[in-house]
C-alpha cells in the first residue's frame, strides 16, 4: 500500500522546473543592466520660483506666528531643515496651521478633497496643494525657453481636484487659470472650493470646448503617462489646435527612467522591465489597461490606463508640429520624464 501511494505521489508530482533559457537570461540582463546603473534624476525642487514667491509674500509675523505654531514632527522638520528648505515648508506649515493672516498673503487656500474625491495627495502637507510642483511646472517652462506669459490663459490638463493648479493660480493670480478634467466629483469640488481657477468637465476624447488657439500654455502632469498610444497622438493633436502659435505644452511621460525607478523601488520584476525596455526600444511604446469595468474613480475610457513612451518615438511624432524645447528625463520623482514643446505656426 505504501509502495502504491508513494509510486501514485511520484507520478503526480509537479514537473521539474525548465531551465532558464540562457539567451533569454542574456536578454533580459542586457536590457536591464544599464537602467539599474542609471542615476536617480529627481531634480530637487528646493526654494523654485513658485515657493520663493509665496515666502517671500509672507510677512515676518506671518513666519514667526507659523514657527509658533510648529509642534511633534513640524517642529523636528523645521529645527532640522536649511533656509532653503523652510522657504518651501513655512507656506506649507501656515495651511497645516491655518495661519489666515500668511495664507492671505500667499494667496493659497487651506481646503482638503474629502475622501470620496480623487486627488493624488492627501494629508495636512497637501492642504494648500503642492508648490513643488508649481515650482516644477515654472522652472521646466523656463528652462525651456517658455516662461509663464504676462498674460493670457494657462490650462492644467487633467487636474483632477486641484492639487497644482491652486498653486500657481495662487503664485500668478493675474493670469487667467483653467483646469479640466474627464472626473466630474473632482471638478464640482476644485470648483466649489478653488476660487484661483476656472474648472471644467473634459471628454474622455477629443475635442475640448476650446477655441483654436485660445491657450498660451498648457500642461499635464501624469496625464501622457496614461494614455495609449492612439490616445496619446490624437491628443497631442488636439492640444496643437487650442494652444496658440508660439505657446507651449508641458507634459510628463513613463519613460526608460520609470523603468529605472521601478526596479530602484523593487515595483517591477527584472523580466517586466526587460519587456517594457524591449516594447520601448523595438516600437516605442507599451500600454496596459488597468482600469478594470469601474475606471479609474469612475474615468472609463479604453485609451486609459499606464502608458510608457519612448522619447525618440515621442519626438518623431510630435516634429514639426511642435519644436522639442526640453526633455528631462527622469524629472518629476527621478520617475517621469518632463518634455516641454513649442507649438510651431
Ligand atoms: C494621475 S492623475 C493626475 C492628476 C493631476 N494632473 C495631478 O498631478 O494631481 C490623472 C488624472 O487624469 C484624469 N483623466 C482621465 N482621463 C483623462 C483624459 N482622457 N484626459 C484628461 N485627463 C484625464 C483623471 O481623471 C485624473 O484626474
């Protein structure tokens, strides 16, 4: 008897395991190995133009009264923190703290999403919105050549609540700021309760109720990086009608550094990174839908989901239509690459 069971247990056992296929081993080891030598290309945003702008607004009182404030880890962070760095924390100290008198003066409002809201930051540092990414937004479209106009109507691209455009429409109040988005409950919230920018509800495709010509900048943080590939051209091509000749557009894309990041964060096994670095380098692009029957908060639209795009397959397509101002790969989070273009005649 126990001769049968342990003849039947051998006969049932699992295979042997195949052994690794040597050259899909040299495969995969020579796409990977030079993004897990690549550098982390995380700019830091300390004291950019928009953070500066707003400290510089506050008054001395406002300062000490947010020093005053300061208690448990906000008082370890600022005794430990540079100049420079509390340049960037004392706006964002004065939201945490509610100190009215130095949110007036920045132009920044204290107001969290509740958690029905589809935002991308929460928690007492985000109550004002981000100024890092102001300061990210500003310095890219300098870098490029592309400054903030001295007039005129900026769009946020896919803003979701607000959390970048309350910042900026805080910093240049004298320009006209729009924000949209495909997120209804996002929009009716940044709307109700953001009076720096205008917020409107955006198709999931092309067109925008804009006219031609009627943006002089636009950007669209993790927007790209979501897009499929047909998606992403057919709105590269609507962004050229409503941004104006001579206007820019700012996006941020999944790139080679994504990849990077991943394996630097153990987010992505070694054969997947091969795969996208793979899909990158033979077509260019890579796309998975994710989203499931629910969409994202609701979002569906089968263009949708996580995108990567190569930056040559990217600039191919965008020439001569728009002129490739910067390219800074890696940029946003030592994650996403930063492109700004030039909206051509
Ligand atoms: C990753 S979030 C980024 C939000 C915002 N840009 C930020 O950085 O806080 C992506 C946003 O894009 C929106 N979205 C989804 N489909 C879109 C589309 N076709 N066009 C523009 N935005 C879209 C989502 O609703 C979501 O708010």
């Amino acid at each position: 008897m126990r001769q049968l069971l342990r003849r039947n247990r051998a006969e049932t056992a699992a295979p042997e395991p195949a052994l690794p296929d040597p050259l899909q081993l040299a495969r995969v080891d020579a796409l990977v190995a030079p993004l897990t030598d690549r550098e982390d290309r995380a700019v830091q945003h300390r004291g950019g133009p928009v953070s500066t702008a707003l400290y510089e607004r506050m008054s001395a009182e406002d300062v000490a009264a947010v020093v005053a404030a300061l208690e448990g880890s906000t008082r370890v962070n600022w005794d430990r923190a540079s100049e420079a760095e509390r340049v960037i924390l004392a706006p964002i100290f004065a939201a945490v703290y509610d100190i009215t008198s130095a949110l007036d003066h920045t132009g920044l409002v204290r107001a969290e999403p509740p958690e029905h809201v589809h935002a991308m930051a929460r928690g007492p540092l985000a109550h004002a919105g981000e100024p890092v990414l102001g300061d990210l937004v500003v310095r890219a479209f300098e870098e490029a050549g592309c400054g903030l106009p001295s007039d005129g109507r900026v769009l946020d691209f896919g803003c979701s609540s607000g959390r970048v455009v309350r910042v900026l429409g805080a910093y240049r109040p004298d320009l006209e700021w729009l924000g949209c988005d495909p997120n209804a409950d996002a929009i009716a919230w940044a709307s109700e309760h953001l009076p720096m920018a205008r917020f409107v509800v955006s198709p999931t495709v092309p067109p925008l109720e804009l006219g031609d010509g009627s943006i002089d900048r636009a950007y669209a943080i993790s927007i790209w990086s979501h897009f499929s590939r047909s998606a992403a051209l057919a709105w590269l091509v609507e962004m050229h009608r409503v941004v104006k000749p001579g206007g820019a557009l700012l996006l941020t894309t999944h790139g080679l550094d994504t990849v990077a990041y991943q394996l630097r964060h153990d987010l992505m096994t070694r054969d997947s990174a091969a795969e996208t670095t793979g899909a990158l380098l033979r077509d260019g692009t890579q796309f998975f839908s994710i989203f499931g029957d629910d969409g994202d908060w609701g979002v569906k639209d089968p263009g949708w989901g996580t995108g990567y795009l190569a930056a040559d397959w990217l600039a191919a397509h965008v020439t001569p239509d728009w002129a490739v101002r910067l390219f800074r790969p890696g940029m946003l989070d030592g994650n996403q690459d930063v492109f700004v273009l030039e909206r051509r005649p």
